[in-house]
C-alpha cells in the first residue's frame, strides 16, 4: 500500500511542472505604425525638396533653417534689441496663412491680432517655434512643412490635410515675464 501511495505521489509530482505561457491568440507585428512613419517620412522629404526648390528661385531672401524644422527670411530685421521670447512671456503678433503657390488662405486681418503667452497656449508648432526666433518688431516669412502646420487633419475649414504653409510672423509687443 505503501509503494501504491509513493507512487501515486510521485505520479502526481510529475505532472506539477513549471507552468508554460499562453501563446497570443494574434500576434500584432507593428506594420501599420512602420508604414505609417514610412508615409510620414517621404512625405516630410517631399516637402523638403519642395522648399528647397522655393529657396533656389527666391534669390532676393537669405533663408535660414530654424533647427526646429522650418526655414525663414527676415522682411524687417530689429538690430535695436538681442532679447527673443521666453517662455511666459507675453507676445503680441500678427500672421497669415498662405498656401506654398502663394495663394492667401487667412489673412493678418481674418486672424487678427494675437496675443500669446510663450510655451502656453495653443498654437500651431510652426507658429510656436517660429515667434521664439523672432524679436519685437521684426517680420519674417516661415516655410512650414505640414507636420509643423496643421497636420493630417488641417484645420477643419480652409486647410486640408498634410498641407506645408508659408506665414508671416510679425511680432509688435514682447511683455516679458516678472518670473
């Protein structure tokens, strides 16, 4: 009975193994966000090439790269002052919109005068960006690729998807912070 019982025993033992991990019913391979940053990559090099090709034509500018993906050039440089936008700070500009074949798509005007608290409040990222370049009485042209501007979903009125842009930044007040 003994040997019944320690057989039984080591029986049962045998069958307690370590558990085994389930395998996933469907495995998820990640194709869709690859070709996602694929689509996003060549249209970015697309656009690129369009603005270099803009840049190329447009001899009478210097354009500068704005290191946060954007290109520039001045139309009214302040040589008067060496103080740019800081977070907080309170910034009164006007711009337009402009499609890259010039055609206007808002005005200065429509949009009308905009005061910004830098790094704060919702803006566009190129407009963002772009007005922490620029100090208190300047003006200055941005090329913007569509990742900057309004992205995949445009702006739900005049601006369709994945749309590069032009703007005119002009920055009249910087109220700077008391922190």
């Amino acid at each position: 009975m003994r040997k019944i019982y320690y057989l039984f025993l080591l029986v049962l033992m045998a069958q307690c193994g370590v558990p085994e991990a389930r395998k996933p019913v469907k495995v998820k391979s990640g194709s869709i966000l690859k070709a996602s940053v694929e689509r996003n990559k060549a249209l970015l090099e697309q656009e690129e090439e369009l603005f270099r090709t803009i840049m190329a034509k447009d001899s009478s500018n210097t354009y500068h790269a704005s290191g946060g993906g954007t290109w520039y050039h001045y139309i009214r440089k302040n040589e008067g002052s060496d103080y740019y936008p800081k977070p907080d700070d309170l910034v009164t500009l006007q711009y337009n919109v402009v499609s890259i074949t010039n055609d206007t798509i808002y005005t200065s005007q429509e949009i009308g005068t905009v005061t910004y608290r830098v790094d704060k409040q919702q803006l566009f990222p190129g407009l963002r960006n772009g007005v922490k370049l620029l100090k208190e009485g300047e003006s200055a042209t941005f090329l913007i690729p569509s990742s900057l501007a309004y992205g995949y979903h445009g702006d739900k009125n005049k601006i369709g998807t994945n749309v590069p842009i032009k703007t005119t930044i002009t920055i009249l007040k910087i109220n700077k912070s008391s922190n």
